[in-house]
C-alpha cells in the first residue's frame, strides 16, 4: 500500500514538472510528435491501401479459379512458346465444366475487348465483356436501374447490354431513364436492359474502372467479336468451406485433362489461376513499405529521443536540491527514479497522442480513391513506442538522480 502511494505521488511530481516548465515541454514533444505522426501514418496508409486493393480483388470474384490459356504470374524465362501453343478455352469446354463439376457454386466463361459503343453522336470507347449467366454470382455486377441477363439472353445470342455508369452518361448525357434504348456496337444495334451503379475511382484497374465497361452475353460476344485472337476464361467459384480452392482446382484439373484427351504424362495444356496471386504480389509490396516507412520514422523517433533525454538531464541538474531535500525526509530510491521516468514517459505519451491525433485530423482529407482509416491497432502501435521512446530516453537520468548522495545533492545549487 505504501509503494503505490508513493508511486502515485510519483506520477504526480512527474506531472506538475511538466506543467511548470510548459514552453519547454512542448519543445521537447516536436521530435517524438513528428516520429509517432510518421509511423503511425505510414502504417495506416499502407493498410487502407491493403483494404481497399483486397476489397476491389473480392468484388471481382472471392473464393474464384480462373481457367485459361495463359498462367498470370511468370517467372522471367518462362517457356512463352509453350503457352502460345496451348488451345484456348472452348465453350463447349465451358458446357462440360457446368454439367460435371461438384464442388462449384457457380460458373462463367469470360472475355472482352476494348471497342466503340455508340449512340447518335455520343460515342465512347470502353471494355466490351461477353459473359455466360452466372457471371454476376462470379463478380459483383451492381445493376441500378432495369436488370440483369435472362437465361435464354445469355444462351441464345440476344442483342442486349448492361452500361456502366460513366458509359451511360457518355452515351445518353441527358437522359435518366435508358432502359429500352438501342445503342450500337460494330454497327449492330443492341438493346439497353440494365445500367450499373457508379463505384468511382479505384486504388488499382483490374481489367478496368467497373464505370468504364459494357456487358453483353457470351454467346453473343463470340458470334460478333471473337473472330481475331480469342482470349476466353472460365471462372469457377468454389463453395465457402473450399478454404484455398483445393478440391475445386483439383477437380477442374482432372476435368479439363479429361475432356483434352490428355495422358498422365502429359502436361497440363491450360492454366488455373487465382486473384489471391494478386493479394500475395501487393501484400509483398506493402510489406516492404511498411519496413521502410518504419526506418525512416525510426530516425525521426531517435532525434525525438535525445530531445526527450537531453531535457530530463537539464531537469534532474535544476532540481538536484530538492531531490536532496526528498531523500533526507526518507524519499527511496525508486520513489525519485519513476519520478522522472514518469516525466520521461508523460513527455513521449504527449507527443505521441498529438501524433496519433493528427493522423486521425488527416484521415478526414479526401485522398480519392484511397480512404485513409485509422486502425485502433495502428493507436496503440504508436502509444506503445511512444512509451517505449520515453522509457529509453528516461531511465538513465532517472538512474542518476536516483543514486545521488542526499547530502551532496542539498548543498547543490
């Protein structure tokens, strides 16, 4: 009971040294402030950039395979030749993968072009997606007004599109209203039934801006645009308990060699790829970004330190005498350490709440595409180095003038 009386009143010399010295205080918070702002803001940068890429990769299908001509992640030798060879993917390959596979929610045969959609004299040039029915439970397709492919769109070649949002407004710039309007694409005319909600910008362009695009179905697509270079993909999406994909990639392969005629020592002539190729890429990014963030503010945080140190040895020589006058009343030793290195610490906790305080300010600026957030984990990353800082920079002066000789330390002046 005795110590922690004492241990308060330690906190309390602590904090009415501060308040008495106030200018000098606040000059001793700057380089602590500047090193915790630093890292606390390079830290919640790089993880509203991992949120927000991470969440763009879902909306293009969680829990997907992709099956295609060519792998997406290459070494830098890699056998092009090989994969130039390949077959591409068939839609009767497609047809064969929906009547056979188990272990899949859903499944679409995908690709796209880049093209002129036109109405009148509005024309705008966008990405062009031919897609099979069960897209939309593969990717997110937020239709806004109208609606979505019928079954017998998509499987019987119909002339009909879904916008985009910025497509929409390129192409009817003042009209709210426009499903049942025609557009043209390669001459053709194709009927509005659906346009999408506006996503806005985003932080990286898969494919590109979801504003920027045009769905019509696949089949459609294949008999109109598909006659150069055909590129389709298969997306498969597994069901939730197919943590990693595992069983669905296994059994799509066994499928697809199946259905190619392959032998068992032949190799694969397709690819099955993931989006969280993608997630493990810019996690690697971000790693990195995140150490050298963290070095650069380490400086910052060491001049903080020894601005925070070299104080708490000018306070220890300014109140030697008192510190004298303590001991000879019976002050212990531990009673005059925590007392600056509580002062210490208070010194390094300030600056670093002032830190923290004007990240949270800047969260609040519009970034655009990028939403800064500030992470409770990211709050007591910085309070914890802070108090960290201002033990470091604390316990050595505290040290001394704990150990001073009470008789010495009186006659002091």
């Amino acid at each position: 009971m005795k110590f922690l009386r004492q241990l308060f009143e330690s906190i309390r010399f602590a904090w009415q040294a501060l308040r008495t010295n106030l200018l000098r205080t606040v000059l001793s918070l700057l380089g602590v402030t500047i090193g915790i702002f630093s890292i606390v803001a390079v830290f919640s940068f790089v993880d509203s950039m991992n949120m927000g890429i991470r969440e763009q990769i879902d909306s293009f299908g969680k829990g997907v395979v992709y099956v295609g001509k060519w792998p997406w992640v290459m070494s830098n030798n890699y056998p092009w030749w090989k994969y130039i060879n390949r077959p591409t993917m068939k839609y009767s390959e497609y047809k064969y993968l929906a009547d056979n596979l188990e272990n899949s929610q859903a499944i679409s045969i995908i690709d796209g072009r880049i093209t002129t959609l036109k109405n009148g004299n509005n024309s705008m040039e966008t990405r062009l997606n031919g897609v099979s029915y069960e897209y939309n439970l593969i990717s997110e397709v937020p239709v806004e007004d109208g609606r979505y492919f019928l079954t017998n769109e998509t499987d019987n070649s119909a002339f009909v599109v879904i916008l985009g949002a910025s497509v929409k407004e390129a192409l009817f710039p003042n009209m709210a209203d426009v499903i049942g309007q025609t557009i043209k694409i390669n001459g053709i005319k194709f009927k509005v039934i659906g346009t999408m909600k506006k996503k806005g910008e985003d932080l990286i362009s898969l494919g590109g801006s979801p504003d920027e695009r045009a769905y019509i179905p696949y089949t459609t697509y294949s008999s109109v645009f598909q006659k150069d270079y055909p590129e389709p993909d298969i997306a498969v999406k597994a069901f939730d308990w197919d943590k990693g994909q595992e069983t669905l990639e296994g059994e799509v392969t066994g499928l697809m060699r199946s259905r190619r005629g392959l032998k068992p020592t032949q190799e694969s002539n397709f690819s099955i790829n993931r989006l969280d190729g993608a997630v493990k890429f810019f996690e690697s990014i971000f790693a990195s970004m995140n150490v050298g963030g963290g070095i650069i503010a380490l400086f910052s945080l060491l001049v903080g330190g020894f601005g925070i140190a070299n104080i708490m040895f000018v306070s220890v020589k300014e109140r030697t005498n008192i510190i004298g006058i303590q001991k000879s009343l019976g002050a212990k030793n531990y009673f005059i350490l925590f007392q600056f290195l509580f002062e210490a610490v208070f010194l390094s906790l300030i600056g670093g709440a002032f830190g923290i305080f004007l990240v949270w300010l800047m969260s609040h600026i519009n970034f655009g595409s990028l939403k800064l957030t500030l992470t409770i984990g990211n709050v007591v990353i910085g309070l914890m180095t802070a108090t960290v800082i201002g033990i470091i920079s604390g316990i050595i002066p505290a040290w001394i003038a704990a150990k001073l000789d009470p008789v010495i330390a009186i006659r002091s002046k």
